[in-house]
C-alpha cells in the first residue's frame, strides 16, 4: 500500500503545486502576514513536528508566549495555517457563526472512516435533523435515570482495583477507566452488557483501545503528505485517491465495523420490540434510533447507515473522553493528596445526611469534587486542536488585536474561504486572560474563588472548551 501512495502523492503533488501557485497569485490573504514561528520544512511545515511530539501543547505554548493568541504556521506543501486560541474568535467560529465553519476534508476523512455518517460527521440540514431526533435522549431527566448504572459500574471497578493492589501491584489506570467507560456506554446506549470490567478482552475493546494512537500517531512523510491532500485539494481531484486507503482509515474503518458487528444484533432487537409497542415512550439511545427508523416522516426517519453510524459515534465520542478525563482525574488527584483528602472528606460528609444511595443533587452539591473535575477537563483537553475552515469569505473577530508583519494592527481578521484554522483548545483553556495567572497549574480553587477574569462565554460546560457541542 505505501509503495502505491508512492507512486500517486508525487505526481499529485507535482500538480498541487500548480494549482496552489495559481491560486496564491489571484487570492492573496492578510493571513499570510500575521507573525509564526519559522517553518522547518517546505514540503512538511510544521505538521510533522506537531504529530511527533512527546508532549501534547508544549510546541502551542512556546508559541503563544511568543506570538499570541493568533498565530500562523505551516502546513504540508507549504499552505497557511491559522492557529487560533482567542476567546472572541473561537466562540464566532463554533457558536455565533452556525454552520459556517465546518471541518476541514482530512478531518471529515478520517471521522467518516471511524464514524460514518454519524452525529459527529453531517452538516448541515443532515445534523440538524439528527440532533433533532436524538435530542430527547440527552436531556438532563434522562441522564438521571442512568445514574444507578454508573454507580453500579463505578462499584464493580473499586472492587476490581481492591482485588489487585492488596499486593502492591502497580495498575494501569487507563486501562480499568476504559473497561468502566465501555461497560457504561454498553448499557446507556445499546441496553448491552459488555462485563469488560469482569470478564475477560471483547472483539469491541480491543478495537476501540488505543485507536488514535495506532492511526494516527508518529505518521510517515508519505501519511502526513497523503492525508493533508484532503485539506488542500478539490474534490474532483481526489476522485482518484478515494480507492487509496491508509493505515488511519483502515484501522477506523475496522473499528467503525466492529462496533457495527456488535451494536447491529441489538438493535434489531429493540427495533422488534418497539414494533411490538414494548416500552415505546422510553427515551435511552437505541429506542430512540429505533422509533426513528419506524418514522414515516422523513425528517424524523434515519436509515440503516445512519443508525449504524450513531452507534459507532457514541461508543467513540463516549469512550475515550470518559476513560481518559477519569484516568487523568485520578492522576491529578495522586500528585495533589490534599485535594484527594478533601474529596474524600466531601464524600464522606455528604453519605452521612442519606440514608440510601446518592442522588444526582447529592452530586452535584459536592462543590469541591465538582471543581476537581472541571479542572481536569481545562488542564489535560482530549481534543487539544480542532481544524476548521470557512465556507465563504469571512471575519474573525478578536478579543484582543494583532499587530503584523508589516506593522499593521487588526482587531477583525478577513479570511478566506477555505483557509485552514486550527482551533487550540490546549491554549485557550490555559489563557492567563480567561483563567487567571495561574492558568499553567493544577488549582480546581479558581472554580471557586470567583475570581474576576475577562471571559467571553465560550464552552458549554464552566467555559471550557473542552466539549464542542455537537447534540
């Protein structure tokens, strides 16, 4: 395979160059003025030492120190990158400019190998549509009647730990919060027992562990440059290439397939069950894709490809961002035991005054478990860049302006269509100027403290932008 990507990137490459140099001669942006670091290579820019790094944001906050909040680097063959950490401008592309700005064609690539035609991968009318069908399964009333099965699971994992650190065995934490993640995710979404915490390796762990860092992680000249073709090029001329897999499509798709292998039996089942008019006003994830398959209405209706997506989608989206904020959760914790006690001591106080089980308000009144979280989600993002690009000529606008090259000052912006942005949600959720000058420490008090810091309502959740909001 990477003998025939050989022998069709170069020659494409060849004619990207063309049409890249036709393109800079008519359409000349300001983009190409605002300061960045150096490129370190033509042919790769700075791709190749952004995907193979040791440590994620250390190459981000270098450059932020130097260069602010906006920045440009390079990307392969030589096209400019905008990177984009500001408040005003993150908030215009995600929330107030619609659907204006969506993913970039490499992006959309690699999520459609993974995800399919999924939540997470439409546009347009099509997510609306989506988002409008599964709407009722997200709403706060229904998340709550989950509660006892992440309490159950929650119980089933302190035991598994219990078992195996009375001899002083070191654990992988990681590994036993994706196992708890999966097992949630199996009742919550499929009404399916995965037992992962209990029972031994399933044909769906192991083809969802470890999957970005098999795909896409320490890529090849050949990959970076194969890949970037899809942010660059037409689409007419990558006609040619969609026959051409790569290791991160084909190790996606293999997981999408899994996950459909899996998820299809089911829910098939369920599908009979509400054809049957079993429990139909229940609200959970599959029965609510089952009454929409059963949908007349084509607004309301998603097809078999959409429904397998959905399902591919949640056990992705699910699993890694519960596994890993709960395995980074922990670590913090471990390097910070005061904070540990103190959430012990919140607990502890909190069980006192019941009698039974928590509630979702009992939860939610530990105030200081509450900020450890959200200080989880700012100091270690999942997703630590997003790439974007406008569909049309456009204006961003910023909270605080840029100075360029040529001396120039900016407070907006214009952009053109098409040009690539990279949104770093590492540098934004470490901004002195939205979370204090303390923003580069582990501090959950700045939760707390009230503290009086510019802020541009951004995030969905405590103004971290950490989730974007996709349902």
């Amino acid at each position: 395979m990477q003998s025939i990507i050989h022998y069709l990137v170069f020659p494409t490459v060849a004619l990207f160059l063309t049409f890249a140099f036709l393109r800079f001669k008519g359409r000349r942006s300001i983009v190409w003025k605002i300061r960045g670091p150096p490129s370190p290579s033509a042919l790769l820019g700075h791709e190749h030492l952004l995907r193979s790094r040791q440590h994620v944001g250390d190459l981000e906050t270098e450059w932020y120190q130097q260069y602010g909040a906006v920045y440009r680097t390079k990307g392969c063959f030589g096209h400019d990158v905008l990177s984009v950490a500001d408040p005003k401008a993150l908030q215009y592309i995600f929330h107030s400019s619609g659907y204006r700005f969506p993913k970039t064609g490499d992006t959309d690539r690699i999520n459609g190998a993974a995800m399919g035609r999924g939540l997470a991968t439409v546009k347009g009318e099509i997510h609306q549509r989506q988002r409008k069908i599964l709407g009722p399964a997200f709403t706060a009333s229904q998340l709550r009647l989950f509660l006892t099965v992440f309490q159950a699971s929650a119980m089933k994992l302190t035991e598994q730990i219990n078992q195996r650190v009375e001899d002083g065995r070191v654990l992988n934490m990681l590994e036993w919060t994706s196992k708890a993640a999966l097992d949630i995710l199996g009742i919550t979404s499929f009404r399916y027992e995965f037992n992962s915490l209990t029972g031994g390796q399933t044909e769906l762990m192991a083809a969802v562990n470890n999957l970005f860092g098999e795909s896409m992680m320490w890529p090849t000249t050949v990959e970076l440059l194969y890949t970037a073709l899809w942010r660059i090029l037409p689409g007419w001329l990558l006609v040619p290439l969609e026959w051409i897999p790569s290791r991160a499509t084909m190790r996606l798709s293999h997981f999408r397939n899994v996950a459909t292998k899996v998820s299809r039996p089911v829910f098939e089942k369920q599908l009979r069950e509400v054809e049957n008019d079993i429990h139909p006003a229940e609200k959970d994830i599959v029965n609510v894709l089952a009454m929409s398959h059963l949908n007349d209405d084509a607004r309301k209706k998603m097809d078999d490809a959409e429904i397998d997506s959905q399902l591919a989608t949640f056990v992705l989206a699910g699993h890694d961002t519960t596994a890993n904020t709960m395995a980074w959760l922990l670590y913090e914790l471990s390097l910070h035991p005061e904070d540990q006690a103190r959430i012990r001591e919140e607990i502890s106080q909190t069980k006192s005054k019941t009698s039974g089980a928590l509630t979702s308000s009992d939860y939610d009144s530990m105030v200081w478990l509450n900020a450890c979280i959200k200080e989880a989600l700012r100091f270690h993002p999942l997703g630590h860049t997003l790439y974007r690009q406008p569909a049309q000529d456009d204006v961003l606008p910023l909270s605080e302006p840029i100075t360029t090259s040529d001396g120039q000052v900016y407070s907006h912006i214009p952009i053109r269509k098409g040009q690539a942005i990279l949104a770093s949600i590492y540098t934004y959720n470490r901004l002195p100027s939205v979370w204090g000058e303390d923003a580069d420490e582990w501090n959950p008090r700045r939760f707390l403290d009230g503290r009086d810091v510019k802020q541009t309502s951004l995030g969905v959740y405590a103004n971290l932008l950490t989730f974007i909001l996709c349902i």
